[in-house]
C-alpha cells in the first residue's frame, strides 16, 4: 500500500554490510560468523538483510523459530539456518527437515523424537545440540549432554553438526562468563572422547564474541553488534555502524500559554508560554510510554523533549524557542548533523535494553532500504 503517513525507518545495509565484515575481521579467519536475525533481524528485517549477511562474509544464519526460517527460505536464502529456539511440538522436526532447517536438540525427549523421524524419513538428520552451561534457558545440562552425547554416538543417523551453549553475562559478569566457556570445554572434550567430534562449537553472542576470544572456538554467533549496537548499554560503540534510523515529521503545532496541561493524566503542564509540537508516533509504533517526561527527539539538530506522556499514535515535544515549522523532520533514532539518538538512549529512558527498543518498533512503521 502507498504510505502516507510520514513515519519511516530506514535500514542502511551499507552499515550493516560493514558490520558484519567488522565481525570477521575480529573473529580471524578461522572462525565463522553465523548472522544472528531472530525477530525479523531484531526488527530491521531479516528478508532484507539476510542476503546482504552473506554476502558481506557471514557463512549462516540463526533465527529463532521455524517461521523465520522458513520464511528466509522462501525469500531465497540457500545458506545454513540454525533454528536457536527449541521446538515444540516435535512434530515440527520433520518440517524442520523439509525446509533443509537445522534444529536444536536441546533435551533427551527430544532427541529421541528426531531419531524417530530419521527411521521414518530413512535419512539422516544434521542438527546441533544446544548444552546449558549457565544460561537457565534452554539445554541439556552439562553432565547430561555427556550421556546423550554417548546416546547419539550410536544413532549413525543422527548428524551431531554442532555442539552449542549461550552466555549470560558476557556484558557485564565476566567471571562467570568464563566459567561458562570452561564448562562448554568440558562437555566439547567428552565429545571428542565419544569420537563424534562436531564440525561447529560454538558459544559467543556479540558481548562474547567482542570480550572473550576464549569463547569463539569455531563460530560465532552475534545478533545486536551488526546491528550497530552494542552489546555493552553504550552509546558510542566504534568501529560499528547505526544501520536503523527512524524519522517522522511534525505534524501540528500550537502556541500555549503558561500551566496549560499536555496529554493523558495531564502529567505535564507548561512552565512558560511554549510553543509544542505533535508527532504522529504513539506507543503503537514502538515509541515506549516509560519514555513519557523522559525522551527528547532531535529537530532542526536541536534535542526536544517529549512533554506528557506518549499516547498510542501521537507524541508531543516541547519546541519553545526552536523554530520549528509544520513539516519539519523529527529523528527518533539516528543523527542530525552533530546530534545522534541512540536505541541505547531509549532503553535508558524506557528502563529496558537496546534489544527490546528495536523489536518493538511495530509493523506499522514502514522499513525502508538503502
Ligand atoms: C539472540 C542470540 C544470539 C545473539 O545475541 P546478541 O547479544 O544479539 O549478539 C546468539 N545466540 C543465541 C542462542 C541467541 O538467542
């Protein structure tokens, strides 16, 4: 459909592209980078991306469901998918299979059920087995990957393509971070032991892939840092790119006398004559509420707050003094000259992670690519 609202995010695959080569470059040629796009590439769209991931060097890709991979694979991506997130109901293996998608065997019960869909297919299956060294999510533990690592060894048609684990505190806890790579070591050595060495070990997300070279082995995994993130709640992050922007345009304007109230619950009431402006993004766009008295955005390259709080389609800000005009671009996230707003930036004001910024930047907001 045509668009007519003035709201958009424009994606720069230039950025992103240079990311994930930054990404190799630190990795060293013996590691590979499998591009991190769950969530429709953490709301930039992975459609778009994935064939620029490749290109840019990545040898794979990892989403989350078999949805998003399936969806990849119909928009033509003939790379290996690694599908992160545990599936259920079994069942789904075998369209899983169908789709040359490798899933994560992440319990016993499982892995039983994949066996039963080879014998039932008569082929082998390639997946990877996902140990949980500290994560609490999913896996199986440490010394249970070791007895069904055994369990494997005598199923042929059970492909162990790669051994897995996730770090939870690679940002921030490093002590147990490592502790987690010598526990992932551990199981790694007791499969070697079996002598069903998986071809890919792997373990770092962005913060790990940047912090700890311990924790590449042969593949990485980052998501956030191609992105032009970082994985460390900071704001600059050199050497990486922004690759989303996300402008709108002013759309109505009013001069206001001194205590006049803006917005649902009237939260905000002007401290002097002032001149607000409206946006036509609200919470429905991804605009967080919490950012309500705490966001500014950047107009004519200076910062203006956000007065009142964030409605489901319009936000206001306070213009006093700025010169504004009726059209004039407003940038949520991104640069104006000299000025940049971070995704970081709204996570401290809506009290939540640059991750969940992105993702919630809703299907109503048109992606474009350049
Ligand atoms: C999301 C995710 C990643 C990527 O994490 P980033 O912090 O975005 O780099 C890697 N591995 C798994 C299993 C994930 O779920």
């Amino acid at each position: 459909m045509d668009q007519y609202r003035p709201t958009w995010v424009s994606i720069s695959t230039t950025s992103f592209a240079h990311n994930v080569r930054e990404m190799k470059r630190r990795a060293g040629r013996r590691v590979a980078v499998m591009a991190v796009l769950k969530a429709d590439a953490y709301g930039h769209g992975a459609g778009r991306l994935a064939p620029v991931a490749l290109k840019a060097g990545a040898e794979a890709i990892g989403v989350s469901s078999l949805e998003e991979g399936i969806t990849l694979r119909q928009s033509g991506v003939l790379a290996p998918i690694l599908i992160l997130g545990g599936l259920y109901p079994f069942k789904n293996f075998s369209e899983a299979v169908k789709a040359r998608l490798t899933p994560t065997i992440a319990s016993f019960e499982a892995a039983r059920h994949l066996f039963k869909i080879s014998k039932m297919l008569d082929r082998p299956i390639a997946f990877h087995l996902k140990v949980d060294t500290g994560m609490g999510r999913i896996g199986v533990s440490p010394e249970g990957a070791v007895s069904l690592l055994d369990w494997i060894s005598r199923r042929p048609s059970l492909r162990l393509a790669g051994l897995y684990s996730h770090l939870a505190t690679a940002d921030d806890n490093g002590s147990f971070a490592r502790l987690q790579i010598r526990r992932f070591k551990k199981v790694a050595r007791a499969a070697n032991d079996l002598e069903i060495k998986p071809i890919l070990l792997h373990l770092a997300n962005s913060a790990g892939a940047l912090r700890f070279k311990g924790s590449h082995f042969n593949l990485i995994r980052p998501g956030l840092a191609l992105y032009g993130l970082s994985p460390f709640a900071n704001r600059n992050f050199p050497s990486f790119s922004p690759v989303l922007n996300w402008q709108t345009r002013v759309i109505f304007l009013k001069k206001v006398p001194v205590r006049t109230p803006i917005s649902y619950g009237q939260t905000f009431v002007t401290k002097r004559p002032s001149v607000i402006a409206t946006l036509p993004v609200g919470y429905a766009d991804g605009v967080p509420r919490l950012a309500s008295n705490r966001g500014h955005v950047l107009v004519r390259d200076r910062a203006c707050p956000v007065v009142g709080r964030v409605t489901m389609d319009h936000t206001m800000i306070d213009v006093t003094g700025k010169n504004v005009r009726i059209g004039d671009k407003a940038t949520l996230i991104g640069k104006q000259h000299r000025s940049f707003i971070s995704a970081w930036d709204w996570a401290r004001w809506a009290e939540t992670n640059a991750y969940e910024i992105c993702c919630q930047i809703s299907k109503r907001v048109p992606r474009t690519f350049e």
